[in-house]
C-alpha cells in the first residue's frame, strides 16, 4: 500500500495494448486507466446506437517518479 500522499499532475505513459507510448497528465496516481476506442456500428442499429471497445491499464507501483507507468491488462474486459 502506499503511503505517500501525492497531489497535482504527473506525466504517465501507456505500455502495451492499443494505446503503447500514450502520454497523459493524470492527477492522485489513479490504480486503473480507461481507454475506449469507437466502433463503428451497422446502419440497420437503432438510432443512437454507439459501440466503444474498452481497454484498461494498470499502475506499475515499482515506478514511483514520472513519468509513471501503467501497463495493459490483457485479461481487461
């Protein structure tokens, strides 16, 4: 568990998955990341149908000075 209090912006990167080398600002070290991708959808899907396709990243807690790293979860929904 940590026990360092972080507060403010810090620069993460992405590792692996559809979103490797993906930069961002995050803010209180977040355990999980979300990244959605749209899909596209049959022109016969009620209207306002959308579909996205889900990936989530986890935090690699070994690294604790930025850029922090979160890395893909294969086994993600």
């Amino acid at each position: 568990m940590e026990t360092t209090e972080v507060t403010g912006w810090e620069y993460a990167v992405l590792e692996g998955g559809p979103a490797d080398g993906l930069r961002m600002k995050v803010n209180a070290r977040p355990r999980v990341i979300q990244v959605t991708y749209p899909c596209q959808v049959e022109a016969t899907s009620p209207d306002g149908v959308r579909a996205e396709a889900v990936f989530l990243y986890r935090r690699d807690y070994s690294v604790t000075e930025e850029p922090l790293r979160y890395g893909f979860d294969i086994a993600s929904p």
